[in-house]
C-alpha cells in the first residue's frame, strides 16, 4: 500500500468513523481515561507518551486533566488533526509523526500508553523492540500501560467483530477478520464504498500478532520491564482478568535501578 494510501485509510478510520460515532467516541474516552487516570495513580503532573495515538483522543482528554502529552503516529493527516482539535481546546499537546519502531526518547516519560492492540502489527523481534523503545523512554520508576485483544478468546472477540458492514459518513465499511491460530495473528480486511462518490476501495488488510500473557510477561522481562497488574478490560470498576477476558491491559514498571535510595 501507499504511504498516500495508507494516510487515506488511516484518515477514514481515525478521523471520519469517530466523528460519525461522535457521542459514543466521546463517552468511551472519557471512561477509559478515567481508567488510565486510576491504574497509573495519575496525579496530573506526569508527562506521558501515547504511542499510535491515532486522532488523539486519549491525548486530548488527558491534557484537559492537566497531564502534560506527547503523541506519536506515523499518520500525518490524522496528526494534523488532532493538533487542529487540541488547538480549539487551548490544549498545548505534542503530536509527532514518526515510526513506534524508531523511539529515541530516553528516561523521559512517567508513563507510555499503548492501546487499542496497537502493539503487533509487525514480527516478533519488532514488536519486541517497539516494547524496548518504550521501556527506555520510561524514568526509572515509569509505567507501561498495555491494552491488547486476549487471544485465548478470539473467537468471543470476532462474535461481533468478524464481519459486516457500518456507516461512515456517506460511505458504507465492510470489515472481514479472521484469526490465524498456527501464526496467533489477527487478520482484518476493510472495503469502502462510496455510491454518491463512485468511490469502491479496498484495503490490503492488517495482521496483528496476538501474545497470550506467559507470552507478553516474558518480552516485557527481556526489556526490563516487570509486570504489576493485569486488567480484564479498560474500564472502572476495574475488571479482574480470568478465563473469559477479551481484553488484557497490563500495567508494567521500569524498576529503579539497583543502587537506588
């Protein structure tokens, strides 16, 4: 696909399906945040980094509690509108388009948010250096907060995301996943059309490595980043992980060094 391409889908999903679903968007948001605000113990001084911050809508909301953000994508159209949105709120947010693979920051950040499955879109040793960055952007003492789809149940997942078509704007999406369990990966394929337009694209289609948690616990380890606590959703009251989770959020922590008062 092409960078121009790609921007195109990423604008659709990003930008334009949000603001079709603007009342139920802005509700989830708010309760995940309240979330995030409880399981990182925010007290509204932090600077945190949202990695595939996509339009920003964690972002924004955790600016407006005085959290001091950077976001990071490699969108451009859809950075640019969260900076359009962030500047109509009087909010001073650091959107930066770049690669997650590609983190430079060091020792910088009190928490990194990666949400939505926004981690395992590529290999196995990618991913794990996509977790390293992270982990070296953390201060000693900083927390990874990881929301990923629980494999384990896939199938309970795709019961009402395998496969149908919703409204965007002018526009109908149809969505197809399927899950791979000899390579534990999710495929989703996406077509859009557009009758007013004559507009009839398709998408090449996402795969997303899926990690059981024996899985993430032991690549977290290997980046110097240690479990604290796994959730069975990104919502208050907090959900306790078991058996019939479809989401698992592990909140993990850079431990101060050993020598540390």
């Amino acid at each position: 696909m092409s960078e121009a391409m790609r921007d195109w889908w990423e604008e659709l999903l990003q930008i334009h399906e949000f603001a079709h679903y603007r009342d139920y968007a802005e509700d989830l948001t708010r309760r995940e945040v309240d979330f995030l605000a409880q399981a990182l113990s925010l007290r509204g001084v932090e600077t945190i980094l949202d990695l595939a911050c996509g339009g920003g809508r964690h972002s924004i909301e955790l600016a407006r509690r005085g959290i001091t953000m950077i976001g990071l994508d490699s969108a451009a159209p859809v950075l640019a509108h969260a900076r359009a949105q962030a500047a109509d709120l009087g909010l001073s947010i650091s959107f930066v388009q770049g690669d997650m693979r590609e983190l430079t920051y060091e020792a910088r950040f009190d928490a990194v948010l990666v949400m939505n499955s926004s981690l395992g879109f590529f290999d196995d040793a990618t991913n794990k250096e996509v977790l390293a960055g992270a982990a070296r952007a953390l201060v000693p003492g900083g927390r990874l907060l990881l929301q990923c789809i629980n494999p384990y149940q896939i199938e309970a997942y795709l019961r009402e995301f395998r496969s149908g078509w919703y409204q965007i704007g002018a526009g109908y999406v149809l969505r197809e996943a399927s899950f791979d369990p000899r390579s534990a990966a999710l495929a989703i394929g996406y077509r859009y059309l557009d009758a007013a337009q004559g507009l009839d694209v398709l998408h090449p289609g996402d795969r997303i490595r899926l990690y059981g948690f024996p899985e993430i616990a032991a690549l977290l380890a290997e980046v110097g980043l240690r479990p604290l606590s796994i959730f069975g959703d990104a919502i208050l009251p907090p959900v306790p992980f078991g058996e019939q989770s479809v989401w698992q959020v592990i909140v993990a922590v850079r431990d101060l060094p050993p020598d540390a008062g």
